[in-house]
C-alpha cells in the first residue's frame, strides 16, 4: 500500500515538474562582456538569447544602419557603419513591458565607437620646443 502511495506521489510530481517551464532572462552572449571598442566605420553583430518575444533598443543616431533579425530563443542585432554618435548602450529585451520598468528582462552591452580624427596634433617648432594642441 505504501508503495503505491509512493508511485503515485511520484508520478504526480513528475507530471507538475514536466509542465514547468524555466524562462530565461535575454542575454547578450556574444560579444561577451559588458563593453566593446570598435572603429568608425566597422559593422558590429550582436547575438541575445533568451524566451520569449525579444527586441533591441539602441542610440537614435543608429536607426538607419540597423538590420535585425529575429528567431525562437535568439535575436541578432547588426550595426553597419558606426559613427561615433553610435556610441552608447545597447538593449536586448523581452518584448512584456518598457525599459523604464525596473522589473523588466534586459541585457545590455556598451559600445564605443572610436574615431581616430578625434585629436588633431599639431607641431610648432617655437624657441627649440615642440607645441602640441589638442582639439576634440
């Protein structure tokens, strides 16, 4: 009779733990990390796994040079181009809510776009010294 009691307990419990499902909080796993360097004018692919419905939130300044694509489990981001006005966070998200809400599922990357040109050296030769000016 106890065994009984027990094989049915048992199987119930397996039959609950069946339908329970672990939902997994959007990741960005590739590039790893939390921040990425990259030059003016590279492209930049982002990968976020997660359940549900996910979407992406970016500069503005990025809108024309993005390309998404969306797939069960997975969301590529692609920035074509960068400019350094692409700088800035970068947003996987599950589509359930606003990133203002501090209970929503998100992941987010830092990029910095690097501009070379951002420093301009020039070189005076004044009384035997070398002046440098620097201009952003």
């Amino acid at each position: 009779m106890a065994s009984m009691v027990i094989r049915t307990l048992v199987f119930v419990l397996w039959i609950i733990s069946a339908g329970i499902h672990c939902a997994h909080s959007p990741t960005i796993t590739d590039p790893p990390g939390e921040e990425i360097l990259i030059d003016k004018g590279e492209s930049i692919e982002l990968t976020c796994k997660g359940d549900g419905p996910l979407d992406w939130y970016y500069p503005a300044a990025a809108k024309k040079k993005v390309s998404i694509k969306t797939f069960p489990g997975e969301s590529k981001f692609q920035l074509k181009n960068a400019e350094f006005d692409d700088t800035g966070y970068y947003y996987c998200f599950k589509k359930n809510g606003t990133l203002d809400d501090d209970k929503m599922e998100k992941d987010s990357i830092y990029v910095y776009v690097e501009v070379f040109n951002n420093f301009q050296q020039e070189d005076d030769i004044v009384h035997g010294r070398r002046k440098s000016v620097s201009m952003c």
